[in-house]
C-alpha cells in the first residue's frame, strides 16, 4: 500500500498495522516559491494506521513536513490547523474505540 510506504518515508515508523481508511478532504491554496504564484487544488487522502507502542518518529524535513507529536486523545480536536479536519479525526477515534472492544481482555 502506498500509503505505508509513504508513512515510512516521512517518518521512520517501519511496522504498521492498517486500521481503515478515514475519509478525504480538499485544500485550495497559492504556491508562491517556486516560480510564479499558481492555485492548488489539493486532494487528500487519509488512513488510520496502528503504530506499535513506544514508536518514535523522524522527520526528515520533506515535502513541508517538519514537526509531529504524539498527542493525548483528549487533546486531539485542539491540534487540529484545518476545520474541515473534525469530522476525519472523529471518524478515526470512532475506528480506535471499536477496535479496541475487539482485542481480547487479559
């Protein structure tokens, strides 16, 4: 899967287990720095992916991407840049729950 190799790429995580696929969302901006000004229309795919515990990241500074954080579930919504991105996250905390009720109980 593309997007496993991707997540590999941008940061580090080698072993990922697919969770499913949330959604998409489409960004509309100008690209002004390389070369005369031109509008994006940008669509964006987005998957839940498990990362195993104590996972660390790092991020090789390519395409834009130059910071991340682990973040608490209570904090998510507060971290998010776009608006348009509530309904994805609540989609994949939504995922989270529901697997979590299938993993056995010790």
């Amino acid at each position: 899967m593309a997007a496993i190799r991707e997540i590999r790429e941008e940061t580090g995580i080698a072993t990922l287990r697919y969770v499913g696929h949330l959604g998409h969302t489409k960004f509309k901006f100008t690209e002004r720095h390389k070369g005369p000004a031109q509008n994006i229309d940008k669509t964006v795919h987005f998957f839940l992916f498990e990362a195993p515990p104590g996972s660390r990241f790092d991020l090789p500074g390519t395409e834009g991407i130059t910071q991340g954080a682990w973040v608490p579930t209570e904090k998510a919504f507060a971290t998010l840049s776009y608006r348009n991105m509530d309904r994805l996250l609540a989609k994949a905390l939504r995922l989270i729950v529901e697997e979590e009720k299938k993993r056995p109980k010790i």
